[in-house]
C-alpha cells in the first residue's frame, strides 16, 4: 500500500540521495499577474468581481497520462455528478498534452482540471491553478512511484546497465517520467543525459509502457499506477517488463480549479469532489486498479513539496509567456 507523505512517511534517502535537494528550498514564485496575499502558494481569489468568471458550461480534463479516448467514459458518471452539484453543464476535454492543458487553462478554456504530479507546480505558478485534492485508497494513503523498466532478455539488470543504451522519457514536465529519474541518473548513478545515455521522449507513460513491452525501448521511466491499470486492462504483460529501479512514494494527480471562477461555484466543484458516491462508478472500477478508491484534501504547500524540491534540483524554473 502506498505510504501518506502528509503523514511524514514518504522516504528521506530519496529526497537527500536521488535528488541532492537544498536543505533550504528556493522561494516558488507565482506568475506577477496573480497575488498570494495569504502565503499558501497558490493564487488568490479575485476581490474584485469584474475579475471573476462564471461559465454557463465548466470544462474538465484529466491529465494526459494515458489516451485521453479511454477516460471520456470513465469520468463521465463523476461529471455528471458535478453538474447535479453545481447546476452547470459539464464538458470532457481529451487534451493531447501536458502543454496543451497548461496553455488551454492559462488562456481561460479550462475551469477544473487534474494536473499530472510534475505538471503542478507549473500549473500553479503560470495558470493559476488552485488544487485542492488527491485520489486516495479507502484508508486515507496515496501516492505512486517512478519506476525504471526494461523488458526480459534486454541485457539491463541495473540501472548502471542503461550506460550507452536509449533511455525514454514521457514528457519533459512530468515528474516521475522525466525530471525525478533524470535527476536520480545523475547524482545516484553519475550518468548524464546525451553522454552516458541518449534520452527520447514517448509522449506519455503509456507509450512508454508498450514501447518496452514491445521492445521498442530497452528502458523507460514510468509511473508505476499507470503501469498497474494497463496491467489489469490486459493492454501489456507481467511477463514482459521487468523493474530494475523503484523509488519512494510521490503525490499523484492534483484536482482543482482555476482561480477566477466564482468563490461559490468553487465551493461547489470542491463539493461535487468530495461528495461523489465511488461505490459502483466507473471511476472506482478503474482506478481501483491502481489502489484508489475516493477523493482525499490536499494542499500545494505540504504536498507537492518535495516535487518543487526536486524542481530545485534539477534547476527548473518557471519562465510562463
């Protein structure tokens, strides 16, 4: 079972061995077009009411971690939910991207959204992105891990085994498929992308997933409950992956809003969260697969911590245009 890292659980090595964060975590700054009068990290609710928004249709959209095409149905009971919840028409958005998501929120397009564990802090700071919960399993834990795979008969049987093979990566703001296993490959193994290893990029976990499975790709970072979904949908085989890395626990998808949406219409998309009955949906039935099994409270301060760590690590900044 996953480990709660609100509850202080998550590991230690992993934060000082794997990514060689600062004992002092550099200052994380919001876009200057937003405030944070209250310090919490996250943008602040207009006052002024000429600066809010209140769409007679929400848009969501889930992150791009898999084909957009599988979880149309899948969310649909839940947002069919929310629009009983808040009165509002409720539309799927199957982004392509982890980009096209940023942008279609910075630009006003998207009004409630899960961001994917990397692409959080970039969501907050650039599109004022507010997330206020986390999929959990039924006692309250959640999380996942970046695991490095290869397949059966590769030649891999240690990280150090990838020196001078193709590596693959999904896209370069996720964090268990890029910026964690790239920043573990250099400070734990002294291996450097384009010098020790050539990195390509997928797109997404679960191309990288059938990439190694079909032998595409001697090795990939990937996100371990997307590893297990594909696994129970029979899209790939136990048989042919194999674990040579796996690391310590990890937020997973944040769920939240845009900040400029009406104070009481985010009241009550955080109530359609919290109230949706799991019990028989669609949404149970497939991400039970990966241990989840409700909606938990988060916050950006506590949570994603150690992400914007790792961030610090890796010399990520957060240039919004």
């Amino acid at each position: 079972m996953h480990q709660s890292i609100r509850n202080g659980l998550f590991s230690a090595a992993l934060i000082t061995a794997v990514i060689a964060a600062p004992a002092a975590q550099a200052e994380f700054k919001l876009d200057p077009r937003f405030s944070d009068a209250d310090g919490d990290l996250v943008a602040d609710i207009p006052t002024d009411e000429s600066q809010l928004v209140d769409p007679a249709t929400l848009i969501f959209a889930y992150t791009p971690v898999e084909d957009p095409a599988v979880y149309a149905d899948v969310w649909k009971g839940f947002l069919d939910h929310m629009e009983a919840v808040t009165g509002k028409r409720v539309q799927f958005f199957p982004v392509q991207s982890n980009a096209a998501q940023l942008e279609a929120m910075r630009a006003g397009r998207l009004h409630v959204a899960g961001f994917n564990t990397g692409s959080n802090p970039i969501a907050v700071a650039c599109a004022g992105f507010r997330p206020f919960a986390m999929m959990a399993s039924a006692d309250g834990s959640f999380g996942y891990e970046m695991e490095i795979i290869t397949y059966p008969g590769s030649g891999i049987e240690k990280v150090e085994d990838i020196k001078g093979k193709q590596m693959a990566f999904t896209q370069e703001t996720s964090n268990s498929g890029f910026k964690a296993p790239s920043a573990l490959l250099k400070s734990e193994f002294g291996m450097v992308a384009g010098t020790d290893y050539q990195p390509v990029f997928s797109g997404s976990h679960d191309t990288s997933i059938i990439g190694v499975a079909n032998k595409d790709y001697p090795a990939a970072a990937i996100a371990n409950s997307v590893k297990a979904r594909m696994l129970e949908r029979n899209v790939v085989r136990e048989d042919q992956l194999k674990v040579v890395y796996t690391s310590g626990t990890f937020p997973t998808t944040g769920y939240g809003v845009v900040y400029n949406l009406k104070p009481e219409l985010q009241e009550k998309i955080k109530e359609a969260f919290f109230s949706f009955p799991w019990e028989g949906s669609a949404l149970a039935e497939e991400f039970s697969k990966s241990g989840e099994a409700k909606f938990v409270e988060i916050t950006f301060k506590d949570d994603w911590s150690v992400i914007r760590q790792i961030d610090e690590a890796s010399n990520v900044s957060y240039a919004c245009q």
